[in-house]
C-alpha cells in the first residue's frame, strides 16, 4: 500500500491568489495595450462625448421624425457646417498674428504703438510698465537684449500655439463627426455607463443617479457657459471680420476666454469701439459700436435661456478648467478642460457626501 500524501491546507489558498495575480495582470496589460492605441485620440474622444452629451436631447427630438441614424447625421453635418467657416476665418487670423508677432521679434522688426497716457498714473507699476513700453517702442534690439530669455519663451510658446491650431482646428471639426456616431448609440452607450458605475460603486442606485448627475453637469456646463460664450464671441467677432481689424482672430479669442470665465466682453470690446471711432469713417464706425455693444451685452439675454441647466461650479474651477485646458491641449482644451474639470468637482462633491452605509447622501448635506 502507498502511504496517503498530505497536501498542505494553505497549498489552494496558493493556488488561488496566483490566478488573482494572474488575472489582474492581464487585465492591467489589456488596459495598458489598448491605452496606448486611444491615448492619441484622448482630446477628440472627450470632446465627443461632451458634445454627444449636450446634443443628444435634440437627437430625442429628431428621432420620432426622420429616424435615428438619419437625425445622428443630420446634427453631425449641421453642426460641422455652421462650425467649420467661423473656426476657419478665426483660428487663420489668429494663426497669422501669431507668427507675425513671433517674426517681429526675431528679426526686430515688430512695431508698438506709444504708451497711453492713462498707464503711468497706475499705482506701483504704472511707472515701470511705461519705461518698458517706452523701450519697446523706441529701442527693439535693446528690448530684447534686456528681455530675451522672458520674450523667447513667450515667443516659442506662441510659435507652437500657432502651429497646433490647424491640428486643433481638424479635431475640433472632426469632433463633431464622431459625436455623430456616439449619438447614434446613445442608449447603448448611457446604458453602459451605468453598469460601469454601477461595478465601481457597488450600488445599483448609484449607477443611474451618477450618469444623469454627469450629463446634467455637461449640459449646464456646456451649454449655460461653453456654449453663450461660443455664441457671444462669434457675433462680437463678425463685427470685428467685418470692420477689417487687422487683429480679429485674436480679440475674438479673448472675447471668448473673458466670457467663458464670465468676465464682461465689453472690457474688451469698449477700447476696440473707441479705436474704431478714432480710425474709421464715421457711418461703418457707429454701426460697428451699436453691433459690438448689442453683442457684447448678449449674454444677458442667453443666460436666462441656457444656463441652469446643470449644477452649480464655482467659477474658479472653471476658470482653471480654460487656462490649463488650453495650456494642455491648445484649441480643443479650451472647451474640453472647464467641462472636465466640472465633471470631476462634482463626482467629487458627490462621493464625499455619500454616505456607504445608509446608501444615500449624508443628512446634513441632502437637500431640504
């Protein structure tokens, strides 16, 4: 007879921590294959679903009428069209300033006007930025040697902002199109956000509740504050294409920079009326005022119809969201990054006021 062999009690437990090693290692390496294969695409595919998100209760709309892959395309062409001539004549004028400012300061070439009057009176730096002005101004070569190393950073950060905006001006256009298709498969794709949740959560009511809290931050986002800035800066910037400023890609961008961040765009606006007033015949000038002013006061009136629509994000998340969107991704992360960034402050807000236990928001939190 052979002798029994004893198998050691914590020989499975063994065996069964080495499959979980081996099972999250191949799921850690299928994510980190595939990783690789839409990191490129990361821009693009957020935008996406941010404009997915925002257009897809028009989609709701259309479907009862033309159907559902015939209102996708309909709001992808639409929407590339009514987008791609203004993205065009911005992000050229714009593209242009750039490289002649960034030109001007190589070769010395670059010419400013004087200082105005107003600037020197300015407490604790008035007086500086005037010497410096006036340097600028009279004495380039002397201006850069003194700035150079500040100037050439500037000026190769420009120079690469300039150069990814016809990038950034395909994938802005191309967004549209893939939001198209993700539109097209909107319940598929809102039923597997939840289930997503849903696993990470734990919770079959979290799941949904997050979903809908994510779109309706997108949507107020999107379209309360991307979206009446959007519209604001364009009609601005007719007006400013039309009166031929030799700068108007650049003034609407900030135009639309101070209205996302919900600065008035009067700010801007009020100086170009007054230098128009000064430099234009006077009939093409006041019609330029009236337009730019009505335009500038637009978002009084857009408000009230589009924002609201989503949760409240204090300012200061959306502004960061502008500034590092644009730092980070250029012309798309301008509209990408407050959006993002708002999406992510309120899943946060969201979790530290959910209670696991109970399974619902904290008392002292949840809404009367």
């Amino acid at each position: 007879m052979q002798p029994n062999v004893t198998i050691p009690e914590h020989a499975p437990s063994r065996l069964r921590m080495l499959d979980s090693v081996l099972q999250i290692g191949l799921v850690g390496l299928l994510i980190f294959a595939c990783s690789r294969i839409i990191l490129p695409f990361t821009g693009i595919l957020l935008w996406s679903v941010i404009l997915a998100v925002m257009l897809y209760p028009l989609h709701q709309r259309l479907v009862a009428r033309v159907g559902n892959r015939w209102s996708a395309t309909l709001i992808g062409l639409v929407s590339v069209a009514l987008m791609l001539v203004p993205l065009v004549m911005v992000v050229t004028s714009l593209g242009s300033s750039i490289l002649e400012f960034v030109s001007g300061l190589q070769d010395s070439s670059l010419t400013v006007p004087p200082p105005p009057s107003w600037l020197a009176d300015l407490p604790v730096v008035g007086q500086k930025l005037t010497e410096t002005w006036v340097l600028v101004e009279t004495n380039m070569p002397a201006a850069l040697a003194k700035y150079g190393k500040m100037l050439g950073g500037v000026a190769s950060w420009l120079a690469s902002f300039a150069g990814g905006l016809a990038a950034g001006q395909l994938s802005f256009v191309l967004s549209f199109a893939v939001a198209a298709v993700l539109i097209a498969y909107g319940e598929g794709a809102t039923q597997f956000a939840s289930r997503l949740l849903e696993r990470i959560t734990g919770s079959k009511a979290q799941g949904p509740r997050l979903v809908a809290m994510t779109a309706a931050t997108i949507r107020g986002v999107a379209v309360g504050v991307v979206g009446v800035a959007v519209i604001q800066s364009l009609l601005i910037g007719i007006g400013f294409f039309a009166i031929g400023l030799a700068s108007a890609g650049v003034l609407t961008l900030v135009v639309l920079l101070f209205a996302i961040v919900q600065v008035p765009a009067l700010l801007v606006t009020l100086p170009v009326i007054a230098y128009v007033l000064a430099t234009e015949a006077t009939t093409p000038a006041i019609i330029f005022s009236i337009w730019t002013v009505i335009a500038g006061l637009s978002d009084n009136l857009l408000k009230p119809l589009m924002l609201g629509r989503g949760l409240e994000v204090p300012m200061p998340i959306i502004l960061i969201g502008v500034i590092g969107g644009m730092i980070a991704d250029g012309l798309l992360g301008l509209f990408v990054g407050p959006v993002l960034l708002a999406v992510g402050y309120v899943l946060l807000m969201e979790w530290l006021r959910y209670d696991p236990v109970e399974g619902n928001p904290h008392a002292e939190d949840a809404p009367p």
